[in-house]
C-alpha cells in the first residue's frame, strides 16, 4: 500500500463534515448530526476543514446552486453524500467513509478549490478559501467550563465579517451590486460611504451571513450593512420556501403524527435551540450534552431517565458567570439573548415533564409563532456583528414554518 492509500484511509477513519441543512430537511439533519456523534466524526466550521459535505434534506434550486459554489471550495481528498430521508443518514455516510478511502477516486479529484473559487468569482452567499482558514483557526478553540468570554468570542465572529467582506460583498443579488458599485482586482468590494448614527460618513461595507454556517438555521440569508462592526440595517430571506398556496412537508418541530410525539419534539427543541446558541457562544462542552440529550429524547429515551443530567446541564448552564458576562446587553426586546435563554432553560424541565406526564403539556408554551425574515432583521440591527450571530441562534426561527407569496418565491439575480 503506497503512502497516499495510508494517508487516505487514516482520513477516512475520522473526517470532518459539513452539514448544509435544506428548509423541511430538520429530521434529515437531526439523524446526521446524531450520527456524527455516534461514529465521534468532528463537524467542519469551513469548507477549507472539509472531508465530506452532507446535503441534509432535499435543496430547492436556490440552495442547489449554493451547493454546487460550496463544493467548488473544497480541496481533496473530497466526497460529497445527500440525506434525502432521515433513514439514509447511516448509510450514506458509510458511503461517504468509502469514498475517501478510494485511492483511484480521490486521484481524480482536484487537489485545490478550482480558480472561480479561489479568486472570490461568481460567489453566492459562500465563504472563501480565506474565509474557511480564518474561521477554522477561531472554531479549533473550543471553550471549557467558564471560559467562554466576550473578548473570544468577537474575535471569532470578527473573522466571520472579514469573511463575508472579503468573499461575499461584491456579488449581485437581484440585479443589484453591492459594495458601491466599484470592486477591486479579484472581486473583492469596495465599501461605499453612509452616515453612521452620530451624523458621521463612515465607510459601509454590504455582508450576506449564512447560509451555510455553524449552527444557522436552514436556508436563512441575512444581508446586513456594516459600519465597523456594528449592523446599521439588515434584511432577512429564506432560500426556497414554499409558497402558501402549496402543499408543504409537515414542519418537524410542530406537526408530529400524535399529542405524545408533539411533546416529545417540543422538549427536544429546546434541546436543540439550546445546543445551536451554545454552540454559537464557542462553549462545545455543554452543546454537546444537549445534543446527546436532544438524540436520546428522539430515540425514544424516557424522559425521567434524562431528568437528572437535563437539570446538571441546566444549573451549569445558569451558574457560568462567564457566559452570563458575554451576553449581558446582547439584544434587546424579543432579541434579548440573556432573557432568551433564561426561557429556554426555565421552559426544558416543563417540557421534559410533559413527555412522560401529558398532564404537564399545558405548562409549556413552547415556542410562540416564529419571526417572520422582517422581524428577524429588525432585531439585528444596532448590534455588533458578533452579537448578531447570537441574536440569531438565540432566537433560533424554525425556518420550515416560513412561507411566502408565489411572487416572492420567485429567485432572487
């Protein structure tokens, strides 16, 4: 066996992954990431850290065309799989794992993201070859009990703003170019000129978030204006939903078959919501707890015999001093992040309850109606770009429950 067959299939043994989550692909992602967990495969922050990309649920043509960007910027050895069904999840990446141990398929692979990619060329909402470097350097961190902080966790985020500047600014959407107008050599933007709230002109810079992000709801863009790092205005869209008048798939989280499945998902939800927002602030340990949780509840786990590690997951949770220090001031009104999470944590025990105990399921409101993308928007602005991206995990909109006219289902450029 020659040196690239042994490099190939150490690789394949333990290979980072991608999840690029379709709206209505919820179920599809869930048997993933429970899977990844299973088999101990780490989740890649970028596509420069990528082994495999896994489609989760089926993409509509908006999200197909992202897709197809996204694996231009991943380098060999490469494969890509696609989850149609929750079911296919185990096997596909089994396929996967046997893909990159094929010698004779990864030689014919590019070894580098092709030139388009490279030089930031017909880009659509995706990070860069730069952009995955920056952004694996920051998530390789992982924060232990009682240290994630707000100095961490802007410097990550500050490198998601020089990502989305430096690959996404300059792209058209809709007939309209971003950045001023003007681009320098390579594509990249140039940052026209606004006031800021103090009357100022400062330099603004145009910056599309998601959709392919750590812990990003599926299919959500947000386009945003910068003026430092701070959001002077931002408008949110949904890649792909269905149109009112269609027959759309039942949302995961609010249309189980039965009451008892309805409050098992509702107790995983915020699980899950949970798991994304600490994902989010960079503290791994407890996101992978909930995670565990949220897999276990799924599979049909008691909810008493998760009781005991829910509520220690709780209590560490409240009791971080540090993390209560990076989100004091995170948002305000419905986007207050502490006041966010404080509901969730009250609202998990009930909930857990409400599993075993249908006389319980009332104490739960669960989630109230999802924001719509304007709602979601209005939120983000006068925030830090850093504060955004917890805004929006807080939050955590069930993006299978959006949809629009059929005039606006129409895509966008």
């Amino acid at each position: 066996m020659d040196l690239t067959a042994r490099l190939l299939r150490f690789a394949a043994a333990r290979p980072h992954v991608l999840v690029v989550p379709a709206v209505g692909g919820t179920a599809e992602r869930l048997a993933v990431e429970a899977e990844l967990a299973r088999r101990g495969w780490p989740v890649a922050p970028s596509p420069a850290d990528t082994d495999v990309l896994v489609v989760a649920g089926v993409p509509g043509p908006q999200l197909t065309a992202v897709v197809e960007r996204l694996w231009q910027q991943v380098p060999a050895p490469r494969t890509r799989v696609d989850v149609a069904t929750a079911s296919t999840a185990a096997p596909a990446l089994d396929r996967a794992a046997a893909d990159l141990a094929d010698t004779a398929r990864q030689r014919r692979e590019p070894a580098w993201p092709s030139s388009h990619a490279r030089h930031g060329e017909h880009r659509e909402h995706l990070p860069s070859e730069r952009r995955g470097t920056e952004h694996s350097e920051h998530e390789q961190h992982e924060h232990r009990e009682h240290q994630p902080s707000s100095h961490q966790h802007a410097g990550h985020q500050h490198a998601g703003h020089q990502q989305g500047g430096h690959q996404q600014g300059g792209q058209q959407q809709g007939g309209h170019q971003h950045g001023g107008g003007m681009e320098m050599p390579g594509g990249l933007p140039m940052a026209d000129v606004g006031p800021d709230r103090d009357g100022l002109m400062l330099d603004r810079l145009h910056v599309p978030l998601g959709p392919v992000l750590p812990d990003w709801p599926a299919g959500l863009v947000v386009d945003v204006v910068l003026q430092g790092d701070v959001v002077q205005e931002a408008n949110a869209r949904v890649l792909d939903p269905p149109a009112h008048d269609d027959t759309a798939p039942p949302a995961f989280w609010s249309d189980a078959d039965s009451s008892a499945g309805h409050t098992r998902r509702r107790a995983a939800r915020h699980l899950d919501a949970l798991a994304r927002l600490l994902g989010t602030a960079g503290w791994a340990d407890p996101a992978a707890t909930a995670r565990h949780l949220r897999d276990e509840l799924l599979a049909g786990a008691p909810a008493e015999s998760l009781r005991p590690r829910a509520d220690a997951l709780v209590e560490r949770v409240r009791r971080s001093r540090m993390l209560r220090r990076m989100l004091r001031g995170v948002g305000t009104g419905a986007g207050d992040v502490t006041a966010l999470l404080a509901a969730r944590l009250a609202a998990l025990p009930t909930a857990l309850a409400a599993v075993d105990n249908p006389a319980h399921a009332d104490d739960d409101p669960g989630d109230t109606d999802a924001p719509t993308p304007d709602e979601l928007a209005g939120l983000l602005v006068g925030a830090e770009l850093a504060a955004a991206r917890l805004i929006v995990a807080a939050v955590d909109p069930d993006t299978d429950r959006v949809t629009v006219t059929r005039a606006e289902q129409a895509p966008h450029g």
